[in-house]
C-alpha cells in the first residue's frame, strides 16, 4: 500500500509539474508566472499596464456589508528595493474598472483612473525620496516626497449618458515604502492616510501593497521539481514583491442595474460583471530631444477578470487579441473554454479521468455564471448573461457576507458561498480552485469529483504577511530595507 501511494504521489507530481510547465511555456518566461502576470507576450513587454489580478466582494469590514471593493493589481513583481525612482503609475495610461450589470458584456459603469507625477527638486540625484528637509516622508505632502503622484477618478454611467463625471481629483499616492529610514511608520503616516472619500459615497485608494497573490511555481523552473500537489508543502514564490494597487469602495446600489439594494440572491439585479483594463493612446511619436508625444484615441492593451484564463486557457495566437477584446466579443475564445487543452494533458499524464468535451462546466464557471441549480441550492447563483459568454468576474452582491475571521479560501468548494467563484476575495485559493475545477473535481461533475481530482492543490495556501480586516484589504508594501 506504501509503496502504491508513493507511486500515485510521483505520478501527481509529475503531471502537475506538466500540467503548469505546459501553461507557462506558452508564454514568454519573464520572471514567475502567476496568476495573469506577464500572460502574454505584449503584456510581457509592457509591465505598467500589466493587470495581474482583479478582485471584487462585498466588503467584509465591520459596517460596509453595503458596499462593493473592487481591487485591480498591476505592474508585477516589484522588487522592494527597487529604487532611485521605485515604482510609479504611468503617467500615458488610463487604468479602468468596468461592470455589466446586464449581462450583455458590455460596461454600463466605468471608473477610470489617471496618474500625474511631479518633480520637487530636479537638482538631487535621488528620486522618491529627497533630503530636501530631514529626509523621513512622514506625510504624504512632506518635502522630501521628491516624486510624489496625484490621480483623479472619473465615472461613467453609460445608460444615463457618456459624459465622464469627476469624482475625485487631485488624491495622492503613497511613496513606495522605501525604508525605516525614509518612510517610518509606513502604514500608520501614509497608507492609512491615502485612503480617500469619493463624492457620492465609498472610499479609493491608489498605491503599493504586498503581493497577494500566493502560489508555488517556483519548482517549474527547476526541472519542474515541484514541492507539493496538495493544500500544504508548497512554497509562496511571490513572497517578498510588491504590486501597484487600484482599490475602490462603492455602494452597491450604484452598481446594480435598478439602481437599488437587491432584495434578494436570485434578484435580477443582484449579480454584476466586473474587469479591469489598461490603456494606451494608439499613437506614440519620439522626438529628437527624447520626449514623447501621445496622440490618438485611447486603445485597450490589457484586460482581467476571472484569473488565470488568459494564462492557462486561451491559445497563444489569441493571447494578445484577448486582451484588446471586449467581453462582449468573447464568443471567439469560446471554443477554448468548452475544450480545453489542460485537462487532456492531466488525462495523459495523470492516469485519471476528466470530464470530456463539452465542458459546460466551465462554461458556466468562467463565461456565464452559474444558475440556480440544486446542487448549490435555491439561494445561490452567479448567472448574468444574454446567452453568449462573456468572461468576467461574476458577483452576487445579495449573498451575505461571510466574517473576516471565518473566511474559507476555497470559497464555493468549501462551503462559503462569499467567495470565488461568487466575486474573488483577496483570501481564496483561486490557484486551487482553479485546478480542482479544470480536473472536473467539483459537485457539478461528480463522477469526476474524487481523488485526485478533487484533491489538487500548489501547496501554497495563504499569503506570507496577513491580510487586514479594512479597506483596502492587502497588506502593507515589503519594505525596500529590512534595517532597523
């Protein structure tokens, strides 16, 4: 018996090891892939619109259970210490939230953000942070913020008209926390203070934060040595970077399509459709002197929703192409997600059984939602959608909120309805959820919901610095220096 287990143990890991080899090879290898970082070869080469993950839940803080957090991460894999200049929003950019609230996919309300840095001194040699006074940034309008960014936050209601109202204006981005020395107290002086009142209601927040997205793929990279095909035994390899955070909070009677609180789960106005994107002027000219000048229309160069869809199931010819689409256009990606080519490549190696084309499954998890059935019960659904598919992350902003401190990371699957694939929660376990649910070890397709199946995991179950119970959720940034 031992001896069989370890055989199957072997067996697991080498398939598992395939299984996510396959899915990176097909993408430029820059860094570690994870989640949507680097998914496709423009994206790759183009790190500051690079949207890694999207996140959207009701908000767990004590009192805001009315509210809607929508989280975009971007601009991947930052190192601590990157400094002089560390890590700004692209000023040329136009970073967006969108929601459907009709299921036709296409956004009926749209946040957009817009960055602009400025230069105190021009004269220092250094960058964010400047011995212009005492050298400490203890306040996000200190002298020595040499760099320091301001953003406004536009909205559009699309059904009552196209014109963009301002929101927000003139709202400052924490430095990077670059040290002890430069920036001390990092949360208490400057996260804290860069959470900002919206007209209208809810609160933004625009700055660096802690890579929260945990997964091992580490053992890709070594001759595909992973550590562990599990829950536990894996390692975080995103451990120790920082990402670039949009985190708005909004009522959710402003994103429903009535206008109002839905009364119920399986309301047709409780579930909403949530992406976000990144986008560049389509015209760019170099001068002599070295500047740049932008012209042109706004042209969408990166988009995520669900994660790991554009890294583990749509085709290398499309990568590119998917991130420019509309959700409403996604009936052109469709045939990858009704049969896909990572569960064939389990059945190959693994020795299992997986559900068979069509996966309807899938289907419903990733590009429709899923209906009121009486396998989740008559309280559930995420189902929004015109008959076509349209991928996105799907929210049911009536399913109560679950506490903080009893949260399950692997949401649906392990019996808390709050979470993913009901919006994402910066807690849930989407690499294992993902797994699980591409191997068929789920209750929608129970002939295929057992070992290994329904087992699989990367091992990597939680984030190195824990999460906070308030807005905006992720943890404070890695400091640049770990000196006292």
């Amino acid at each position: 018996m031992e001896r069989k287990q370890k055989v199957m143990k072997n067996l697991i890991q080498k398939t598992f090891a395939l299984m996510l080899g396959a899915a990176l090879l097909a993408t430029p290898l820059i860094s570690v892939q994870a989640s949507s970082h680097s998914e496709a070869p423009l994206t790759a080469r183009d790190r500051f619109i690079d949207n890694t993950d999207t996140y959207a839940f009701r908000s767990i803080e004590q009192g805001r259970e009315d509210y809607v957090t929508i989280i975009a991460n971007y601009i991947p894999f930052q190192q601590p210490s990157g400094g002089p200049h560390f890590f700004r929003w692209d000023d040329t950019a136009m970073y967006e939230i969108r929601i459907d609230n009709d299921g036709d996919g296409v956004e009926d309300i749209s946040y957009q953000f817009n960055f602009q840095t400025n230069f105190k001194n021009g004269d220092t040699i250094l960058g964010q942070g400047a011995a212009n006074q005492d050298v400490a940034i203890t306040s996000l309008d200190d002298p020595d913020y040499n760099e320091p960014q301001t953003y406004s936050v536009r909205k559009i209601e699309y059904k009552k008209n196209k014109a963009a109202s301002m929101i927000a204006e003139g709202l400052t981005v924490p430095p990077s926390n670059i040290g002890p020395k430069v920036t001390p107290n990092y949360e208490e002086n400057l996260g804290k203070k860069a959470v900002h009142e919206l007209q209208g209601g809810g609160r933004v927040f625009a700055g660096q934060r802690d890579e929260g997205f945990f997964v091992d793929v580490g053992g890709v990279f070594d001759g595909l040595n992973l550590k562990s095909v599990g829950m536990n035994g894996g390692y975080d390899y995103t451990k120790g970077f920082n990402v670039s955070t949009i985190a708005i909070e909004v009522p959710i009677k402003h994103l429903t399509r009535s206008g109002k609180m839905p009364k119920s789960p399986t309301a047709d106005d409780a579930v909403i459709g949530i992406w976000a994107t990144a986008s560049r002027r389509s015209t760019t000219v170099i001068k002599s002197d070295g500047t740049r000048v932008l012209d042109g229309e706004f042209k969408q160069v990166s988009r995520l929703g669900n994660p790991l869809v554009n890294e583990v199931v749509i085709p290398l010819k499309l990568k590119d192409a998917f991130n420019s689409l509309s959700p409403k256009d996604d009936a052109v990606a469709a045939p990858a997600v009704l049969d896909p080519e990572l569960p064939k490549l389990m059945k190959a190696v693994f020795g299992i059984n997986v559900p068979a084309a069509p996966r309807n499954d899938l289907v419903a998890i990733f590009a429709t939602g899923i209906a009121v059935n009486p396998i989740t019960g008559p309280n559930y659904t995420t189902f929004l959608s015109d008959g076509k598919p349209h991928e996105y992350i799907r929210l049911n902003t009536a399913i109560p909120v679950t506490p903080f401190d009893k949260i399950n990371p692997l949401g649906l699957l392990g019996g808390d309805v709050a979470g993913f694939p009901n919006g994402r929660r910066v807690q849930d376990d989407v690499v294992d959820i993902a797994l699980r649910a591409v191997a068929g070890g789920t209750p929608f397709t129970p002939e295929f919901n057992v070992a290994p199946n329904n087992a699989l995991g990367d091992g990597a179950n939680g984030n190195d610095k824990p999460f906070l119970n308030r807005f905006p959720y992720l943890a404070p940034p890695q400091a640049g220096n770990s000196a006292k």
